[in-house]
C-alpha cells in the first residue's frame, strides 16, 4: 500500500488504496503472510488497513514496522516504480 508518491517501492509490493479494499480483497492471496507499508511518515493507514482486512476474513496481515522509511533507511532493496506516463525517447 502506498499513500504518497515515490520513485520506488519493496520487491513484490502490490499497490491497493485504501479505499479499494473491499471491492479488491479477493486478490489478496490468503495462503501466505500479506505486510502493509505506506509511506506516510506514520504506521497508522497500514495498521488501519490491516484492522480492515482482518474484518475481511484475511488473517495473516500485518504493518511493517516502521514503514518504507525504515525499510529504506536499513538499505534493503527497493524496486523503481514505472511512470504511469511513460516519457517519450528524445529524438
């Protein structure tokens, strides 16, 4: 999950807004630990998140303790985002 724009998110990271969740849930594999992030500078839209998805039946969901930031600032991969716009090659 991701709130705020950024070049670059977690391997393997999936993007769902918060308020797609429950028309998306079902592409939520339910056979594996499922980790929120957002990142915003707190926890709290992946902790709600996680509450929600609980309540959808999703049981092994959880925040990533602190978020993006500190996934990012421990030096562990990150994955660059493709442009939603792809720019044009300069001829």
């Amino acid at each position: 999950m991701n709130c705020c724009p950024t070049p670059f998110t977690l391997p393997g990271a999936l993007h769902f807004s918060p308020d797609s969740l429950a028309a998306r849930h079902n592409e939520i594999p339910r056979d594996r630990d499922i980790v929120l992030f957002c990142t915003c500078p707190s926890e709290a839209t992946a902790a709600k998140t996680a509450m929600t998805l609980h309540k959808l039946g999703i049981e092994r969901v959880r925040p990533l303790r602190g978020g993006y930031d500190e996934w990012k600032r421990l030096g562990f991969p990150l994955d660059a985002v493709p442009p939603a716009f792809p720019v044009p090659a300069a001829q």
